[in-house]
C-alpha cells in the first residue's frame, strides 16, 4: 500500500497490528525504549509514532517524523494517522503484511496449506502465507470487523477533509 516506513512505540503495539494489515512496514517491540526508537528510526528512515510528549521532543530535535496519536481507542488513532497521511485506508491482503513479525505475505495454494482447521481448509478458497514466519491468513469471521472499522474509518476521514483544499487520497 505504502511507501511509508513506521516506528511504533511501546505503548502501541494493537495499533501496529492494525498499521501491518493496512500494508505499511511498522516496526514494533516492547522492547524498544525511547533510545532505540530513535537510533532506528534515523538509520532506517521511519516516521515514529507515539502519544510520549518525551519521545516526540527527542524524534523533532533529531529531525525526525513524528506523528502523535491519541492514548485513545483504536479509531481515533487511525484517524490521525491516516489523516495526516492524506490517504484513505484500504486493507489488501495482497499488500498487507503480518501483524506478528511485519513480513509481507504471500498468496499459497490450498494444497500447500498446513496446520489449518479441517474445515477452514474445505471452506476456503484463498490463503496467504507470512514470509517471514509462516503463519496462514484466510479470509475469517474477523473480516467482517476489520471491513466495518475500515467503512467507519473512511467516513470520518471523509467528513474531516470535508471543506479542505487537500484531499484524500487514495
């Protein structure tokens, strides 16, 4: 989906989830202190985001980009991200990428699907291997879910750039 490359705080680690579905390179470890944040994001060019007004003093005096999201709940922080994107989301699986380890995943035939439920195998067409650690995604009874977060999430992204010069993108 993106070019964008992220770092991710400690604080956020469902939000980075979220940010791999919709197909950006998001980096995340609870692991991770301010420190670390930093040194990756300049050696690898990753914007971070955070609610930490520490982090986000440090990230701007190393001239970094930052993007602060809200210690809300998980809309209000899409949001801000794709609002200050200019882009409107869109989950791909083609384009996602997982959100255990952040690999891009793949299309594998059914008959090369393994460790899958009995009847998930009889009842789906489509499966998508992680690259980095193996795991298979299907097209669930999550879909339903994550399809009407995106619909809400572009229906305020929408009524937001309302009267804006700039609009979203695609």
């Amino acid at each position: 989906m993106s070019e964008h490359k992220f770092i991710v705080d400690c604080m956020h680690g469902k939000l980075a989830r979220k940010m791999r579905l919709y197909g950006f390179d998001t980096l995340y470890d609870v692991k991770f202190d301010d420190s670390k944040v930093i040194e990756i994001a300049k050696l690898e060019g990753r914007t971070v985001i955070t609610s930490d007004e520490a982090l986000i003093e440090r990230a701007k005096s190393e001239k970094l980009q930052v993007i602060w999201v809200p210690l809300d709940n998980e809309l209000p922080r899409m949001i801000k991200i794709f609002e200050t994107l200019k882009i409107l989301p869109k989950i791909d699986p083609k384009r996602s990428r997982c959100p255990n380890c952040n690999s891009p995943l793949a299309i594998v035939k059914k008959k090369d699907v393994k460790d899958v439920p009995e009847n998930v195998l009889k009842r789906k067409r489509v499966f998508y291997k992680c690259t980095g650690c193996g795991k298979i995604y299907w097209y669930g009874s999550h879909w339903k879910k994550i399809r009407e977060f995106e619909k809400t999430l572009k229906r305020m992204l929408r009524e937001l750039g309302e009267g804006r010069k700039n609009e979203f993108k695609r």
